[in-house]
C-alpha cells in the first residue's frame, strides 16, 4: 500500500535514507527516539516535502503527484499539526462533508459527544488530549484505507490511549485496509502492530515482526560466572552491569532450554530500542 | 475546494463580523460626507484584507500541513484563495455599490446624477482590490508576517514611479493633451493587469509547489 525505496533526504544536520513497505491488511509501527526522522519519513509519504533521492508510492501512485481521489483514502494524525484553532467541530463538519464522499456528519458527531469532545468550542480552547482525538477521529470518520499516524497517543491518558487502540483495532476488522503508526509508548505498538521498524539517525536499523519480537528475543541477566560458561554464538550484544552482564539475544528458547538456572526476560521493544539504540 | 470555500466563510462568519460591521458604519459615516466612492472602496479594500488574513488562520499553530493532508492538491489551496478575495469582494462591492446608489438616488438628490462617473471609479477601486489581492497571496505565502513590509515596499516603488510620471507630465494637465484614444488606454490597462494577476497567480502556485512543511 505503502512503499519507500531508498528515500532521502538532507538538512543541514540529519539525513533520512530509509525504505520502508506497508503491506495491504497490517499494522505497521515506527518507533525511534526524538529527532530519530520518524516525522520526516511520514512528511515524505504525505507529500509534505521534496524529497532529494529515492522513490515513494502511495496506491502504486507516485506520491509526489498523488490525486485529490487518492487522497480521500487517507486518514493522518500529524504530531505537530491539526485544525485550525478558531473555528469549531461544528464549523469543520461541513468542510468535511464537501471533502471526504464516504464522510459521515452524524456519526462523526455522535463520536466526538461520545469522547467528550464540545461540538461548538473553538478547537483552539482544547487540551492537547482534545485535539489529538479530534484528529484521531477525524481520520477514522470517513472509511479510508490507509491511515498515517504520527504519535497519535501523545498527550493522552491511559484510559484514552485504550480506547483510541481499541478503535484502530475495530478499524483493521475490514479487510484490506492498512495502517502506519509511531509512538514513543511501546506498549502501544506492542499491542497493536504486526511489524515494527525501528528508525535511528534517519535510518532504519531494525525491521522485525513483532511476534519474533515478544517471542524469540530475550534479555539475559548472567553473573560474571554464568557469562563466562555462556555459549555467545546467539547473543547480539552484551553490557556490564552490577550483578554481572546483560544479555540481548534472538534465540531465548535455546538459552532457556541449555542455561534453566539464568533468569531470562521477554522481548519486548524497550529491550529492543536499549539494544539498537543505547550507545 | 468547495471544503475550503466552506472553512474560509466560516472563518468570514467568525472572524470577520466585527470587521463587517465597521464596514458598515464607516459606509453610513463616509455617505453623510457625500463620499460615496471612497466608501465602496474602503469597504471592498477592508474585506480583501480579511480575505487575505485566512492563509494567517491557515498557518496558525503550524496548521498548514495538517490542512494539505485533506484531498486537496497545492494548486487547489492557491485557487480557492483566489476564488475566495475575489468572490466576497465583488459580493461586498455589489452590496455597497447598491446601497451607495440608492442613498444617493433617495436621499441626497433623487435625479440620478452623473452615475456613470461614479460607477466608473467605484469599478476602478474593485479592480484595485483585484489587483492587490492577486499581489499579497503570493507574497503572503512566501513571506507570511512580513508579506506586510514587502507590499509597502511594492506600493512605495509603483506610488513613487506614478509621481514622477505625474510630475513629469505637469501634474496630469499634459495627459489629456496628448489626445489619447482613452478607452484603448482603459482597455490595454485591463489587458495589462490581468497579465500580471496570471502571472501573481503563477507565481503563488509555485510558492505553494515548492514549499516545505
């Protein structure tokens, strides 16, 4: 649905050079640190900058020149950019109407009541909880196929942040539809992807599904002695801690299988980002 | 960009109500003057300006790319704010020509006058307007704030190079001496400014095309 073949592009003082692909039917997540080029890559799929290499299709189109049509089948959360602050939902619903076929007034409405949304407030007297969830539903309010969220769960609380997956879950029910998300909160992509990418310096340096993740990663807690009697042919990188060493591995089954006395922990995409990431 | 043209009256209807209201009162106060033109041209020049400030609610809280994630394309922004300060300004300026002319007619002399002087400077000022909205949306596209400055700037240069024309010709005596066919010099003025609003358009679409979010 989504394919990124050797994009790039330069600042003065980041270059983003990644490919990336979201298939038809899949959560795909995106997940790095701050400033890691996760924006960047969602601003190149969108269109929203000039790319300086590489290629971008959206729907087998070129992404640069993608149709008002093609457009509708979007829905987007940016993390840094919504609607305008001094106009209301209920000045918005209208402009959606005319925009967005498949759109529906009343049950966008009835929707933003349910969330607790004021329908004639200006969006500009909203908490940051509020504007999220507008554009949250906003995205979900007219049957797209493909949605794009960037940090869609910033700012939320966790009872939101459940309800907000709750509904990206009920919107993969249909099938063929397909959705790119990134967030900071693991346990959200955790929950909900079917694939991650983790994206570091404007690279991607891990693409894995997240099955293999929860299931054949682990994280190894050896004293000094259990290191050193350790087999290390599947370890992919150690560091030294107060009780002994950490261990990150891809095959924990083996390790939990040969080694029963050494505690070892579930993958998990923290243990991930500490193994791609930590320095 | 019938979803545009939706937000940006909302925005009108919003923003824009104390600015028509001041409209309105400035017009009753310019007709007890007998300032009838001036009061149809400030009024449509005032509304151009509103129609303008829409790209500053557009970029509000870095707005701008959220708003071009919908299903419209780059050139379509810049159409609809095109279409958008020219349809209320001919709206307002029809309005304000109508009540002018009927206040005039009823109220101040009731024989009609020399209409046809007065139509003419009123559609003299709209053309104005045209020609100033066609001007700051690319300029408030690439500068933003400071499109402001740029447009004092513009209108500085033009206002000094008229001066010096004007001057030069002895303060206008010198023109109609020089017996100028004045409905070719009209019509090729039209012809000239309408060439320059494509070429403003132009250039705003590919500000638009070009621009980073």
């Amino acid at each position: 649905m989504v394919k990124l073949e050797n994009v790039k592009k330069q600042y003065n003082d980041f270059c983003l050079d990644c490919s990336m692909e979201i298939p038809k039917g899949q959560v795909t997540g995106i997940i790095g640190r701050n400033g890691a080029g996760k924006t960047t890559a969602f601003k190149a799929m969108l269109g929203l900058i000039r790319i300086d290499g590489g290629s971008v299709e959206l729907f087998g189109e070129d992404g640069r020149i993608l149709s008002a049509k093609d457009r509708e089948r979007i829905g987007t959360v940016l993390a840094d950019s919504g609607f305008c602050g001094y106009l209301t939902i209920k000045d918005y619903v209208p402009m959606l109407a005319a925009m967005y076929k498949d759109f529906s007034k009343e049950k966008f409405v009835s929707e933003c009541e349910r969330m607790g949304l004021p329908i004639k407030k200006n969006i500009k007297d909203f908490s940051t909880g509020m504007k999220r969830k507008l554009q949250i539903l906003t995205a979900l309010s007219h049957n797209a196929e493909l949605l794009l969220l960037d940090e869609p769960t910033v700012g939320l609380d966790v009872i939101v942040r459940d309800e907000i997956l709750e509904m990206l879950q009920d919107y993969m029910k249909t099938e063929e539809r397909s959705i790119l998300i990134s967030s900071h909160i693991s346990s959200d992509l955790e929950g909900i992807c079917d694939d991650i990418y983790m994206i570091d310096n404007g690279k991607i340096v891990m693409h894995e599904d997240t099955d293999v993740i929860l299931g054949s990663y682990g994280l190894i807690k050896a004293t000094r002695s259990q290191f050193e009697k350790l087999d290390k042919t599947y370890i992919l990188k150690s560091y030294e801690a107060d009780f002994g060493y950490n261990c990150i591995t891809n095959q924990k089954q083996f390790y939990l299988e040969n080694y029963p006395d050494i505690v070892i922990e579930n993958g998990s995409l923290d243990l991930m980002m500490r193994m791609f990431l930590q320095k | 960009m019938k979803g545009l043209l939706i937000k940006d009256f909302n925005l009108l209807k919003k923003r824009g109500i104390f600015l028509l209201v001041f409209i309105v009162g400035y017009t009753v106060y310019q007709l007890g003057t007998f300032n009838m033109e001036w009061a149809v041209g400030f009024g449509t020049l005032m509304i151009a300006m509103f129609s303008l400030t829409t790209i500053t609610y557009d970029e509000y809280e870095n707005g701008m790319p959220f708003l071009l994630t919908l299903p419209i394309r780059r050139n379509d922004y810049v159409r609809e704010k095109y279409v958008f300060g020219f349809l209320i300004t001919t709206v307002t300026w029809i309005l304000l020509v109508a009540a002018c002319f009927l206040f005039d007619i009823m109220i101040w002399r009731k024989d009609g006058g020399d209409f046809g002087v007065k139509l003419v400077i009123c559609a003299a000022y709209l053309v104005f307007v045209y020609f100033l909205i066609s001007l700051q949306i690319p300029l408030k596209l690439k500068f933003a704030e400071r499109s402001g400055i740029v447009t004092t700037i513009v209108v500085v240069i033009i206002g000094v190079f008229c001066s010096i024309v004007y001057i030069e010709f002895e303060y206008g005596v010198n023109f109609l001496e020089l017996g100028l066919d004045w409905n070719a010099v009209a019509a090729g003025a039209i012809v000239v400014l309408l060439a320059l609003m494509l070429v403003f358009y132009r250039w705003a679409v590919r500000i638009m095309e070009k621009r980073e979010f």
